[in-house]
C-alpha cells in the first residue's frame, strides 16, 4: 500500500493569530445565504458551499483591530511526593526546676495508697503486679466512709500546713538570692562597661 499526502489545513485565519474575525453582527458566526447554516468565521475558508457564498460570507466578516489578550491560566505546582518541610517552631523554654523549692504534699488518696501497700505487701508477699495494687486500693477507698477517711484527711491538712510554710520560707530566701543576684549582674554590667571604654 503505498501512503497518500496528506494536506494540511489550519483552521486559524490566514490574517494574523492576534487579530480576531467576527460577523457583523459581533458573533464568531456567519450564516451561510446558500445553505442556510451557521459557519465559525475562522474556518469560512473550509465551508463546502459554492465559491461565491464563501467570498460573500468573507467580505461581511469584520476585522476586530486587536485581540484581547486570553488570560493565561496559572498552574498549580504539582504536589511533590516529598514531606513539606516544617516550619520552625518556636522553643518553648522549660523552666529550670529548682531542686530547692518544697514538693507539693499528696492527696488524701496517696496517704491511703501509702499505707494500703504496706497491708497489701504482707498480705501477698509474692505479688509483683502493681496493677492489681492499684485497682484493690481504689475500690477499697471507695467503698470506704466519710469517718473512715477521715484520718488520711486530717494527715493531708498537717502536710499542707507543713508545705505552705516552707513555701514562704521559700520564696523569702528567693527574693534575697534575686536582690543579691541583682548586684552582682549590675556590678558586671559596669566592669564590662569599662573594659569597653578601655579599648
């Protein structure tokens, strides 16, 4: 089989690719006289009626001066298989805990569980599960009364009695320690200062 030519037709107007052909009446449509269709203005040129018809459909074609400019769709990056990169986040800075500063004292439950363990312990010398432990303290202390939890109570009120004061001794001895701190800093800040008016 021998391959036939092909011929190549572009179905943009012969004018100019910037310059737009409308019909008179604006639209991007001529209505053929001879077949009585609608036919796109640019491809007149490609439309089977006679010679004549196409001349006449040419000639009542209109030239716009210039073609607005087709706004160009942007495109959105393709999304790369690869993990953004976080963005830095800002430290939080932890304070220092003071080894100094006083523990707060532990809930009426924690005395109990204290005591509770040292029961449990002599009870079930060859039990290791802190788990069951914990939950036969805790259903333990709430099957317990008012009256019988009130021993643990009054302990955790002498504890915080006991916690609160150290606290204000505490931060009596930080206030000093600051005042303190705050001579010495002031004291190196003009050493400094006289070490750079030296130089």
């Amino acid at each position: 089989m021998a391959s036939q030519t092909r011929k190549r037709v572009d179905a943009v107007d012969s004018r100019s690719a910037s310059v737009l052909v409308r019909a008179k009446d604006g639209s991007a449509f001529a209505r053929c006289d001879e077949c009585k269709k609608n036919v796109p203005v640019a491809l007149i040129d490609m439309h089977n009626c006679s010679l004549e018809a196409k001349i006449k459909m040419n000639l009542d074609a209109q030239v716009v001066d210039q073609a607005a400019e087709p706004k160009k769709q942007e495109r959105k990056k393709p999304k790369s298989k690869e993990p953004k990169a976080k963005k830095a986040k800002v430290e939080k800075v932890k304070k220092v805990k003071d080894p100094n500063k006083p523990k707060r004292p532990s809930t009426a439950f924690f005395v109990f569980l204290d005591e509770f363990r040292k029961t449990f312990k002599e009870a079930n010398p060859d039990s290791k599960d802190v788990k069951r432990v914990g939950k036969e303290a805790g259903e333990k202390w709430r099957s317990m009364t008012d009256e019988d939890k009130k021993p643990y109570l009054d302990k955790v009120a002498e504890l915080k009695a006991e916690y609160e004061k150290a606290m204000e001794s505490y931060k009596a001895g930080e206030v000093e320690a600051n005042e303190a701190g705050s001579d010495k800093e002031t004291a190196t800040k003009e050493v400094e200062e006289e070490l750079t008016d030296e130089e």
